[in-house]
C-alpha cells in the first residue's frame, strides 16, 4: 500500500473527513511538480555540483493559494535567479478549476 491507500483507510477506520486526506495529497503531488519541473528547466538536481556556475539557479518559492473541489490547495511555486521559468502546472493568474 502507499501513502493516500494508508491514509484513506485511517481516516475511514476514525470517521474523519476523507477529502482532506485527498486536499493533503493533491497539494503534495503538485508542489513535488512544481519542483521537479524547475528540476527538469534548470537540467540539475538541487545541491548538485553541476549547477554551480551554470549561470542560472534555483532561488526560493512564491507561496499561492488554489481553490478545488477538495479545499485551498497551498501551493509554493519555485522560480529561477534569471526570472525565465514558466512553470507549467498551474496556469498563470488562475485560482481555481
């Protein structure tokens, strides 16, 4: 089983509110993403050797709110130091689905 199978089951077996455990979820997924996709654009993990002087790197997240079906998702959308990332995921200015 993973994470969401052992987590859906918990909140069942204590009669909590399983759409939390998918909002908790879904904003999971996303920012891992978000992260992967600045990975992919930068073409280097974080902390490698590699992007040292690669002339552009990571530098820090804008935090956004974004409204679905199941709650405010938080999501924390990473940028690059020379401003040219386009995250791809959530569309720009949009705040919900």
């Amino acid at each position: 089983m993973n994470h969401l199978t052992t987590d859906l089951i918990e909140a069942l077996a204590k009669k909590q509110d399983i759409e939390e455990v998918f909002r908790r979820h879904l904003e999971e997924a996303i920012n891992q993403l978000l992260k992967h996709e600045l990975t992919v654009f930068l073409d280097y993990e974080p902390y490698e050797r590699k992007g040292v002087h690669s002339g552009n790197s990571r530098n820090r997240f804008y935090d956004r709110t974004f409204k679905t079906e199941y709650g405010e998702l938080q999501l924390r959308i990473p940028r690059d130091r020379n401003g040219e990332f386009q995250q791809q995921t959530v569309a720009p200015y949009k705040r919900s689905n």
